[in-house]
C-alpha cells in the first residue's frame, strides 16, 4: 500500500511543463460567463413555426413524443388526449390550439418527426403534458431584456398568453405566462 502513495507523490513531485503552465494560465485569465444577479431561465420550444418559452421551473420533464390515446366522445379542444409518462397516465393538451398557431403550410419543409418532443409541465397540483415540434433547451435572460410582444401578436389567441419577447439566436420568442395558461387548462377541461 505504501508503493502506491509513494508513487503518486512522485507524480506530484515532478517539473510542469511550459506549454501545461500557459495553458493553465489562459483558463484562469479567460473571461467567464457569470450569470447576472436577477436572470431568469426558460425552456424555448418550437410549435409549428413559432419559437416560445415557458419557466424552467414549471417544466418537470421532456422526453420522446409517446402516443396520445384518444378519449371518446372528445374530438376537438385543448385535449388531445392521454399519454403514459413513465407509468403515469397524464392528460395531453392541445397548446397550439389554445395559443391560436396554425400549422405550417404544406409547401414549407416539415421537420422531421424524431425531432417532436413531449413537455410535462407541473404547476402547484396541476400536471399535464403537452406535443412541441422541437426543444432548443434552456435559456437564460435578463427581465430588461424582455420587451413587449409585437402588435401582431397580441391581436393573435397567443398574444393574451404572452409575457413578452426576448431575444435568442437572431430572433424573438414569446415568454408565455404560465400561470394564465395552467388557469385556462382547469377552467377548459372541467
């Protein structure tokens, strides 16, 4: 037992090369990313063609697309229906559709469905699951960074849903309120 000690003092005991010192010294002199005291982190998703976001906090997991089960006697709504996650059968809402987003035209290219994602949401006692196009991931910004949503957009369904924009990746996503939302989704599926 005592060789190994003696070996690994021996490693530590030995010359550091210059090239290990520069290095080492670039790290330590490299600006860091610090996150601004205030900073707020979302979760940026795509539906259709829209990017939008929602708090990270309400946002409990994503995972592959999994089948809905349709219920009976329920064809249109924000339900689409069921979808097991890990055992736990959950309901399915339509966020699109309360959001007013209409589908991407047929002449635009579709993503592939591999990229389709399930968001399990949960806020307060209320948890439900919802279809997403594709998830970027999280995100982090500043509350001055957010600026109002655009005239157009507060015309839309989705509009009434929405914080405000931020800017990511050389375009605006809308930060949707998610307590209004979770409201509209007890009030609709009673």
């Amino acid at each position: 037992m005592a060789d190994i000690y003696c070996h690994a003092a021996r490693l530590l005991d030995r010359e550091v090369s210059e090239e290990a010192l520069w290095e080492s010294t670039a790290n330590v002199a490299a600006k860091k990313n610090v996150v601004e005291p205030g900073a707020k982190s979302v979760t940026i998703f795509r539906i259709g063609t829209e990017w939008l976001a929602l708090p990270t906090d309400v946002v409990l997991a994503i995972g592959d697309r999994g089948t809905i089960r349709r219920l009976p006697g329920r064809r249109s709504g924000i339900l689409s229906g069921l979808v097991n996650v890990r055992g736990e059968l959950l309901l399915c809402v339509a966020l699109g559709v309360v959001l007013g987003l209409d589908q991407p035209a047929g002449g635009q290219e579709a993503q592939p469905a591999s990229s389709e994602r399930l968001i399990v949401c949960k806020r307060r006692d209320s948890q439900l699951a919802f279809q997403v196009s594709e998830v970027h991931g999280l995100y982090r910004y500043h509350p001055k960074d957010m600026r109002n949503a655009p005239a157009t957009l507060s015309r839309a369904a989705a509009g009434i849903y929405t914080l405000g924009v931020v800017p990511w990746n050389d375009r605006m996503v809308g930060v949707l309120d998610d307590e209004l939302l979770f409201y509209t989704f007890s009030r609709g599926l009673t």
